[in-house]
C-alpha cells in the first residue's frame, strides 16, 4: 500500500508538471494553437474509437500507475525540449507584437473607483462565478480582472491578455506556475507575485482600489498597505482534503477582517448577518438556444453514443469519481461527456478504464450552447461530505437547457425537487439516471426547469 500511495502521488505530480507546462507552451484543450496542432491526432483517436482492439491485458493497480508515470515522463520529455526550442521565442514573439499594437493600461479618472477581481478562473475559459461578477461590476466602474494562471517569469511584471469597454483581463508573473488551490508558491516566487501586483496598482495612481478575491490565496500574495477587501464566499474548501491547510487557516482570517463579504447561498454565513448575497445567473442571450438538441458531430464527438449524459463544470474534489465510473458501468450503452478543466488526475484515471467516459477539456463560454445542445441529461455528481456546505453553482447553466437533471442534494437544491431529480444516495443515482432517461420531451418538469431559468438570466 506505501508503494501504490507513492506511486499515485508521483502520478499526480508529474500530471500537474505537464498541465503546467503545456500552460506556459500554449498547448492546453481551450488553446486555438492547441486545437490547430492537434488536428491528426483527433482524426487518429476518433479512427482508433472505430475499430476498437480489445486485446488489452488487465494489469495491477500498481503496474497501471507505472504506466501512467512512463507515458508522463515521456510526455513531460517531449514538453520540456519543445520549451527549450525556438518555438518559444517566435510564440513570444507573435504575443510581444499582439500586445503592444493592441493593449495599453487605460486612463483612469481618480474621481472613480477601481476594482481588482483576483479570480478563480480565466476570463475565457468556462464562465465561473468570478468571471460573471466581474462582469456585473464591470458595468458600472472600471475592473481589472486577474487570472488564476500565471505567466512563468523571472522578471517582474503583468501582461494584458484581453481589454472590454470597462474590463481590463490580465495575467500575473510567476518564477513557476502552480495550482492556487493544492500548491502555495516558494518564498521567492511569493515575492514575484506580490512585486509585479504592486506593479500593476501602480499602474494606477490616485485610483482608490478594491481588491476583491475569490479564492484564499489571493490573500497570500497581496500588498500589505491594502485600504478596501471583499471576499467572495461560495465554496467549502471542506471538500478539498488536499487542500493545504494554510488555505483553509487563510479563509479564517480573511473572514475576520474583510469589509465585505458575498457569496451565492446564505448557507455559507447563517450565523453574520453581513452578507451581501449574489446569485449566479446566465446570459440569456448567448444560452437561448440551449434547450434545443443537435447530432454529437456538431461538437466533434461522432464516434460517441446516443444518449449523451453531460457534466459542465470544474473537475475537482468535488467531483464523485468512483460514481461516475459506478454509472458508466451500469448504462454502458450511455455517453458520459465531461466538459471541464483535465488537471484533476482522479478522474483521467476513471475515464482511462471505461469507454463511454470522454472528458473533452475546457471550452469556451461561447461554445457551450452547442454542447449542452447535444446532451440529452444532465449531472452534478458531487461527493456528499459531512459538516461541508455544497452548493451547485452550474444551476442557473443547467435550467435555462430545460433538459432533464440528475444532481447530488445540496442547501441550494431542495427549492427545485418538483423538476430535479434528487438521488438520496450513491445507489439512488441509477434509478434516478433511469427515471430521467424517460422523461418525455413534453413534460411538466420541463416548463418549470424554462421558467426557473427566467428568473436567472443576467
């Protein structure tokens, strides 16, 4: 058992080792350079799904993670040359040239606010709550919103990644990525990051600032002499047991002395009365089409089965694996699409060892209506876990489809039993899935799933 836990955690590590560097080489799922290179490669998976070779020997637990671990370095191999070749240069180039003919900090009016919005996620990736936020204040004051990622550099610094009328999209340096959530940097990368956020207020002078974060680690890395900080409270970072528990020690504190505090469920704060509450919502106008329903080749996935059984969400501890793997082994005629981020190791491993789990990566906010339009259901297989608040923040997504809905129950579910379909535990779920499988495109759950998501549009 000591050889398989040090083994999974090597996997892990070098899982994340190569995530990091395909981020810095611009090669991740969401990536437009990604997508132009990979083209052969999906022609040859989707041809390999075709003629499938089921002469693939069972192997051990212990020698699949030696597997995994080979096929890891090889990859991280191939990675790390590509970084060191002069492919970086010309992509840093393309992007040097990019960014000074088309992005410049904007002027400000000391007379107006300036928020700083430290987000959970990028700006183009699936939208998440700090991304909508953003967009809600951005209406109103000028918003610099900074990414969860960050560019590896040993100089300081920040680089634009997008400009909207009121929303500046910037990307801060760091001498090595890392995961915010699992990872806390080194002592000296703490003080890159810190230095090139400094650089950035300074980019605005005389503008009285609001930083506002999203994740507790922002606060780890902020400017000491900070007048105004908001948080924004709408996961239970319980669920994380990997978390580092600095993390979790860091939310203590921030709650204590931050001057506001939101957050998308009064569950989180039943006891402080101080909570200014923002639902999630959806924009209508891009999503209006989203109940509709269209072949899987309109999203690139033609060899796949119908039903299609689709998640969109981030992948994390949150996520309930082994149910996953426990449904896909009970409807082995049904799809499992995963739509979402693939740095989370636990749930590669599942999709590896079962045909009809496909997780596509992350996609674009834009083009999600097309994937929620070749989904026939929908899920929120999430991990029941005791004294933890779970929260389903993909709702006001899930509603405005009108499709059938599986999910895991949570403070902010009960409300909608009468058009959701709730699982009382794990053994549940499949009765659940079934039930959801019949229900007719004409249905009562249907209207009041549409007329629920009116109530959420932005």
């Amino acid at each position: 058992m000591k050889k398989l836990s040090h083994l999974i955690e090597q996997d892990n590590r070098l899982y994340r080792e190569v995530n990091q560097l395909r981020t810095k080489l611009f090669l991740t799922h969401s990536s437009f350079l990604f997508q132009c290179v990979s083209v052969i490669m999906q022609t040859y998976n989707d041809l390999a799904h075709l003629f499938p070779k089921d002469n693939k020997k069972q192997l051990s637990e212990i020698a699949e993670k030696k597997q995994s671990i080979q096929k890891l370095k090889k990859q991280k191999g191939i990675l790390f040359a590509l970084s060191k070749s002069p492919y970086m240069w010309i992509i840093h180039l393309i992007f040097f040239i990019l960014r000074s003919k088309t992005h410049s900090i904007p002027k400000n009016d000391s007379k107006h606010k300036t928020m700083f919005i430290f987000g959970s996620s990028p700006l183009a990736h699936t939208q998440s709550r700090s991304v909508h936020i953003a967009r809600i204040f951005s209406k109103k004051q000028k918003c610099v919103y900074i990414e969860n990622v960050f560019d590896e550099s040993k100089k300081l610094g920040f680089r634009i990644v997008s400009q909207e009328k009121n929303l500046t999209v910037v990307r801060i340096s760091a001498k090595k990525s890392f995961h915010i959530t699992y990872q806390l940097p080194s002592l000296e990368n703490k003080k890159i990051i810190r230095s090139s956020i400094n650089l950035l207020a300074a980019a605005f002078p005389d503008c009285a600032i609001t930083y506002y974060i999203h994740h507790p680690f922002w606060y780890f890395v902020l400017p000491k002499n900070i007048n105004t900080l908001w948080y924004d409270k709408s996961i239970d970072y319980a669920h994380f047991h990997n978390a580092t528990k600095q993390i979790l020690k860091i939310e203590k504190q921030i709650i204590r002395i931050t001057q506001k505090i939101t957050s998308s469920n009064v569950h989180f704060f039943h006891k402080r009365k101080s909570v200014k509450i923002i639902p999630n919502t959806v924009d209508d106008k891009i999503f209006k089409s989203a109940s509709k329903s269209i072949d899987t080749c309109s999203v690139g996935l033609c060899w796949i089965k119908k039903p299609v059984v689709g998640y969109i969400g981030t992948l994390d501890e949150r996520i309930d694996g082994q149910l996953i793997a426990r449904l896909a082994e009970s409807f082995p005629t049904l799809s499992f699409v995963l739509v979402g981020n693939t740095d989370y190791r636990p749930i590669i491993d599942v999709a590896e060892k079962h045909k009809n789990i496909f997780p596509v990566g992350e996609k674009e906010y834009l083009e999600l209506p097309k994937y929620i339009q070749s989904f026939d259901i929908l899920i929120l297989p999430y991990k029941q876990i005791k004294n933890a608040v779970l929260s389903h923040l993909e709702l006001p997504l899930y509603f405005i489809s009108g499709k059938p809905i599986v999910a895991t129950v949570a403070v902010d579910m009960q409300q909608y039993k009468k058009c959701v379909y709730l699982p009382n535990s794990p053994s549940d779920w499949c009765r659940k899935l079934d039930e959801a499988l019949k229900e007719k495109k004409r249905n009562k759950k249907k209207y009041l799933r549409l007329a629920i998501a009116k109530k959420m549009v932005d």
